[in-house]
C-alpha cells in the first residue's frame, strides 16, 4: 500500500488533524530557526549580510523592440 493510499484511508477528521500538526510544526521550525542559529553563533556578520545581499540582487531590465 503507498503512502498516499494510507493516507487518504485515514478518517476526514484525522487528515485534517494531521495536515494543522505539520502546519504546526513548520511553524515552530521556522519561529525558533533564528533563535536557535543566535545561540549557535551562526549570525552573519553585516559585513556578510551585506555581500550576500548584494551577490543574490537581481538586474531586470526592459529592451524596446522596433514595431512593438
């Protein structure tokens, strides 16, 4: 039996029990992420945050067609 087929075995009320726990979770996860990379000392320094900001700064421009 495949995991979907398990899953959609599982009783309505379970489904959408389970489907708010891992909304849950994520949630958690990503609230106490930073908490967690402060206490482990994996904050980058501004210096860092700054070359990061600059290398992921995306350029889009708009080049005029003849005709359009």
């Amino acid at each position: 039996m495949s995991l979907w087929t398990s899953y959609r075995a599982l009783a309505p009320r379970t489904r959408l029990l389970f489907g708010f726990g891992l909304i849950a979770y994520a949630g958690i996860g990503m609230w106490s992420s930073p908490k967690v990379e402060e206490a482990l000392g994996m904050v980058p320094t501004k210096q860092e945050q700054e070359e990061l900001d600059r290398k992921m700064n995306i350029q889009i421009s708009r080049i005029d067609r003849p005709g359009n």
